[in-house]
C-alpha cells in the first residue's frame, strides 16, 4: 500500500500529466473543507471522464489505495476530507451539462457541475431545478448527491433525493453501474439511486445525474417579517404552514444574525428587532398575491413588528445576499465555529429556541441560530475559539447538549449536511447500533477493500 | 426445516390460537394475488403487534422458515406469493391509525391500514396523501410501500417513496430498527427508509410507517378530452406538461377500454372515438379555472373532438370510477391477462402506442393500454387464455416485444408494481448484473439466511 514511482506514473497515463499532483501546496488545497478540519492527502487527481474514474479506482483497487472524491469542498462535516491520506479525486473537470431535455423535463449532468450552473441552464429554458443550498454559486451537484443537499426551498419543494430519478457511478473495483430511470417513475429492484444520494462518496463515484426538472414558477414574492420576540418568530413558523400555504423558503434568523447583517438590508431595522423571518411564495400571480395577504395578515396577529414586501428582484436579491452573507460572517464573532444543522418537528421550533439560549447560557459561549425554520431545520453555530482549550471543551459539550435536546424533540442531528467525520460519534444515539451495523454491511458489499473515502459515517 | 407441530404450537403461543392456521381453504385464500397466480402457504399466521412479528422472526430464524409477509393481496408482480411455501404472515390485524400530527404534517399508520382510509382520516383534517393506487380502497399501506405504489395523482405529486418519512421495521433475525425522521428533512447515514421502500418485503417486515402530508388542494377540477386518434391524444400529453401546467392526473384510455366502460360514464360517447384523456386539476380556485381554459384550448388546439368539464363531484367520480373498474372489467375480453406497467418518456407515448398496436397485429391478441400517461406509465394489458397453449406462447413472446421495445425507448419494465416474479427474468436486461450482484448483497446483509420472501426480484 502507498504511493510508489510506478502508481504515480499509472496515474499520469490514466489521466495526464498534468491533471495528477503530488506537490505539497497543491495537496493542501485539497486537504480541507468548509470545516477547517485538514488532512493531507498523498496525490490529487483530477480525471476528465467515467474511463478515467474507471481506470483510477482498478489501480485503486489492484493496489489498495484509498480514494477520496470530492468536488469545490464546501462541505459542513468533513465528507470529502482525506481523514487517511491516499488519493483526492477532483470532479471539477467533468463539469459538462449533458443536456436539458424539455419535452421529458430531465437534465443530464456530469458531477462537476457547479448547481448554480444547472439553475441558469435550465431557468433560460422557462424551467426549475428547485434544490439551493447556500453554497450553490460554488458548489458541485457530486457534492450535493453526496450529501443530499436541501436549501431554503426544501420546505415546498423537497431535496436533492427528491430529484434525482438516476445516475451513473463508477464503484471501487472501478465497474461502471447506471441506476434509476429517466423517466417520471421506475422501481426496477432496490433503489440504489437512493442509497448512493447521501452516501457521502463511501459506496461509489458518481459520473452522471439525471435530474427532474419542473416548469418555472410565474411569479416568486419576497417578504420579511419582522419580530420583537424570538419565541414569537418561531412560534409564527408552524402558524404559517397550518393556514394551508406552503411558502417555497422561510428562513428564520436570530438577533445576532441581524447585528452582523445590517448593512446588508435594504431596509432599516427598528431597534427592538430580535427576529426576522424572510418568507419567499411562487407560483400563479393571482395566488401568490392572495396568498402573501394572508400570511401577512397572519403574522401581524402573531404580533410581527413590521411585514416588508421586496417591491422588486433587487429587494428580493439584497434580502437573500445578507442572509447567504450570514455563514462566512460568523466569523467576526469568533474565530471558530461549530454548525449543526439539526432538525426539529416544525411546532418544536419554538422550544429550540430556548435551548439554544439556554446553551448560550451555560457554556458562556455565543450560539447564533438562522436556517430554514420552514422545515425545522436551523443552523445552530456555536462560536468558539479552537486555541482556547477551555472554549474547545465548552464548545463540545454545547454540541453534545444542543444534539441531545433535539433528538429528545423528536428530530435529528443532520438535516442536509451529512455525518461526515464531525457527527460520526453522535450517529449510534441517534439511529442505533443495528442500523450502523447493516450500515457497514452495505459498505462492505459496495467497497469489500474498504479503500472508497474510509473513516466517514461510522466506524 | 419445516412446519413441526412445536413450531405451530410456538406460533400460537405468540400470537393466540384464532390468529395461526394451517388449515387448507384458508391456507388458499392467501395462496395468490392480483396475478391469480397461486402457491399454497404451510402456515399463516396474524400477527397483532411488532412484538409479535419480532418473535415470531426470532423463531423463523431459528428454526430456518421461510416467512412471507402480505396486507391484502392486491399485488400485479407476484411479490407476496409464497413460492416456496412457508409462513404467509397477514398484517391486516395490524391496521391502527396510530395518529394525524396536524401541526407537523405527519401521520403515524400500522402497515395494515388500507390506504382510503388513510386519505379518509386526513382530509377530515383539511389534509392530504397524494399516492392514490386504484386498489386505495382493498390495499393497504405496508404493501404500498413494499412495492413503492403510485397511481394518477404521482404526475404532480410523486410516488409512495416521495412521502415515506421515517419506518419501524423488523429484520428477519426479528431485531427491531427505527429509520428515517419524522422531521422534513434528515441524513443521518444511508438512507435505509428507502431502501427499503419498494423492497418487496424481502428486507424487513414493516411494523410503523410515518407518512408526510400536504395541505388539502381547495380545489379539484376534472375534464374528459375525446379524440378520434389514439396518436393524437397521446401527443397531446407531453405537450400539456410543455405548457407550465403540472395536472394532478393525467390519465389515457385507448378505444378498447372505451368499449368496455361506455355505460360507465355520464356522457355520450361519439361514434368516432379512438381515445380519452382524464385530465384532473387542483390548487387555488382561479388558478385552477384559467389553467382548465388553458388545457382546453390546447387540447383542441390538437385536434380534440371535445372536452367536457365535470359539472360536480359526482360527475367527476363518475368519471374515476369508470376509470378504476377497467382493471377488473378487462376479464370481459379474454380469460387472463398480463398487466405490464411500463414507463416511458411522455414524449415517446406516441411511439409506444404504435409499438401496442403493431404487437396487438403479429401476435394476434388483444393489447389493450390505458394509464397514468402524464408521467409515461401505460398499463399494457395483453389478454389471452392461460390454458390454450400457442395464446400462451404468443402472449409471452408479446411481454418480451414490449419489454424490449420500452428500453430502446429509454423508458422501465415497472413504473409501480415491482419486480415481484413475473418480470423477475427481464430485471437483468433493465439493469444489468452488476447491479442485481449489488442487490443480493444488500439482501444477504438484512437476511443471511434468505428467510424473508425468498425467490422475489432477481434469483
């Protein structure tokens, strides 16, 4: 096992000299995530199709090397980190758009497409592909298949999972599989499709994605609701969805949130603000109108300071941009920080909220809560500085808490970022150990060598 | 192996002497399913709680019996016919409503629940569970989710698989799991929930399913559309979806089914008619009215002979419960059938009924297609009789032409009745044998000693 002189140069005849790397700073670019948490790998290759997949993860195979796929990196928990060195393979080359077919309402993808390049493909064409995360300007589909991103339109729409009807993926003896259907409905065996999605990269490498599409919503309308309470912001979430209209996002945002975004809004803020909700609706003009009345009206009678309705795309756009702003910013509050995104039944919003304040409390660290309150899934990020070791400790018993507390609502731990390394040892308390061990059999049978990103999920 | 009179007298134990029994004519009563096709039980056992399926597993693992578990029977594949014999296990005693969770739009069902009353019991609250088989009112949930079932509704909504949060099952060593969330979003580790959705209950035996719901459309509008061409209106289709409106049904009818349906229905039917769509609405009132315009007009933009709007509800249920008799009425034509629901992309319908009718020419039987056309899944219904041998031959040569003629086509063999046994042979030509070497791992990680529905999908 290891990198000799004969499978480096292999690799250079797979896929080019200069598409394979074992340069130390190009290694360290491709050591690291979204979380910080680095891990050098030993080569990074950047293969330029399915055969070159293929070829890598035979040698792979033949040698027993570890292979770890990934995409731009922005992932939250540690997914495509090479947590045991071998080698990092880069899909940012297979970035084509295969093709949008209109009449079936599919696009055919290669992983390294960035999804915010699938949104512009396929909206030139009067069409929808409805799942966003916030990374999406910088994110790659692979990426989002792998952990089955959601977004903030996951509350009308679904997620990633939802939309994927099959793919196409290399496994590590370097077999070529293609899954699912392109068509509306298939259930043609087990539902590998399903089981690749979210996988985090440890079964298979994923070549090509054929993606439902819906028509483009007529008309989108933003709004932002503005509380004085952030029990009253939350508790007027579940109200919203009960009056029977489901909104595309509503994303809910703290008062520490609102300190660091300010200047982002495009309107001013009151001093007693503590909560803001941005709720956004499509569809038919005529509903959507109707349909922004009522839910104004509703949150007036849950006792909203102030409902602004964005007058145009560049209210609506200066809105999004302070709350996608919100991620990177955290950071002029502490150097480090710590996201989980954990999700609780809609009507138990309300008491998160409390334990996040009281967490804030206990730890005397700063918890900053926004997401996608819609369906119950907040970003909860506890700030803290990584040299302190008295913070760090703090820090991991905050999350050790914050992660009790919602599973005692009835939620769970990761509503679209995945295990990955990060939630890897609260994954036996949530879903048991009988679970994780047909967890473990299903990577056995896909990665018997167990060289296809190891050490993620379990173990 | 085999059924001892200890073993017998161990199942009494668990589950009570009236709810075990291996009694002939009852034996026979659970023997088959909607194929008719027929293997005789050695067992069949009504199990009243997990508990019991639990333990009678165990003891099924022990003793190395086969258990095959089965609601009502309503299966097109075969998949709970107990073709090795064995223990039939019924959940129909399992059929709690365990509860509606109005605030998180959930609902908690036991897998024998029949699904009408699962619609029932949610639109009393003003909600909504879209997937809608024509077997609603005899089927019940827990097969729903073994064959991921689908029906009119899934243009617009999607499948079983789509609403299918969270389920409790029980593993063939009788060890009990809890999957999924009963939150809108969750990826904690591969996604067993739906691995296992569609699975033939040849993986788990469910116990508790956790179901997402909607809010109730306030809305419902449906309309009949008359062609004089079975080509004209499957053209129509893939046009209407082109136009940015998503029908929650869009279903086919060729002349053969107009035939048998004619005193079914609450208008008169002209002479010249080759072909009906069933095209249903639902949303916001206006929205609604101005897109049945829309449709309208389209439809007669392609050459309808007439549209005819449903004045009322009745008239409308009219309408779906021709619809729905078709299955069974078909026996007027010939003595068996075989019910093929493939998929196709909408916009080859055309070429498909052309592949129909050539098939109905050469091999000189009766094709009779009607169907879930807005998302390309046709029941191809070849009639014949069983017991004359060259119809026999003729109707299996017919499967095959159809079969090949629906991949070249880019579509599925099965869009929602699985593999069960009757399409077991053609599942290698769909997805090769990587692939199904893929599913008997899977299988062999949940049931190492193939106890569980043996023989079903691939072997």
């Amino acid at each position: 096992m290891g990198f000799s002189r004969s499978v480096f140069r292999e690799l250079q005849k797979i896929s080019g000299n200069p598409y394979v790397t074992k340069e130390k700073e190009e290694r360290l670019c491709y050591s690291y995530d979204a979380t910080g948490i680095s891990y050098l790998p030993d080569v990074v290759v950047f293969p330029g199709s399915e055969t070159e997949v293929s070829k890598i993860l035979q040698l792979a195979s033949k040698e027993k090397l570890i292979v770890v796929p990934r995409g731009t990196g922005s992932g939250m928990t540690g997914g495509s980190v090479p947590v045991k060195g071998g080698l990092v393979m880069v899909t940012t080359r297979m970035n084509k758009i295969i093709g949008v077919d209109e009449d079936n309402f599919i696009i055919r993808v290669q992983p390294g497409v960035i999804v915010s390049d699938i949104h512009k493909a396929v909206e030139e064409k009067g069409l929808f592909y409805p799942p966003d995360p916030s990374s999406a300007s910088v994110c790659t589909i692979g990426g989002n298949i792998g952990e089955c991103a959601g977004g903030p339109r996951a509350v009308k729409y679904g997620v990633t999972r939802d939309y994927v009807l099959g793919l196409r993926a290399v496994l590590p003896s370097g077999q070529v599989i293609q899954t699912g259907v392109s068509t509306a409905k298939g259930v043609a065996g087990y539902d590998l499709t399903r089981l690749i999605v979210g996988s985090e990269g440890t079964l298979a490498v994923v070549t090509e994605i054929t993606l439902k599409l819906l028509p483009k919503p007529a008309t989108v309308k933003t709004m932002a609701v503005l509380f004085d309470s952030m029990i009253k912001a939350a508790s007027t979430v579940s109200g919203i969805m009960k009056n029977a209209i489901i909104p595309r996002c509503v994303e809910y945002l703290d008062e520490e949130c609102l300190h660091l975004i300010r200047d982002h809004l495009s309107f001013d803020m009151p001093d007693n603000i503590k909560a803001l909700l941005i709720i956004e609706l499509d569809g038919d003009l005529d509903t959507v109108e109707k349909d922004a009345h009522r839910i104004s009206d509703f949150c007036f009678s849950c006792d909203a300071l102030d409902v602004i309705l964005a007058k145009n795309t560049t209210e609506a756009q200066a809105l999004w941009e302070a709350r996608k702003a919100l991620s990177p910013v955290l950071y002029k509050i502490a150097a480090n920080k710590i996201n989980e995104d954990i999700v609780v039944p809609i009507n138990k919003i309300p008491d998160m909220v409390e334990v996040t304040q009281r967490i804030q409390r206990t730890s005397g660290l700063k918890v900053v809560s926004f997401g996608h309150a819609g369906d119950g899934n907040i970003h909860c990020n506890i700030m803290y500085d990584k040299s302190d070791k008295n913070e760090l400790e703090r820090a991991t018993k905050a999350v050790e808490e914050l992660f009790n507390a919602t599973l005692r609502l009835g939620g769970t731990i990761t509503g679209e970022h995945g295990v990955g390394i990060t939630k890897r040892r609260f994954l036996p308390i949530e879903i048991g150990e009988t679970q994780i061990e047909l967890m473990r059999g299903i990577k056995r049978v896909f990665d018997p060598l167990n060289i296809l990103n190891p050490g993620k999920i379990f173990e």
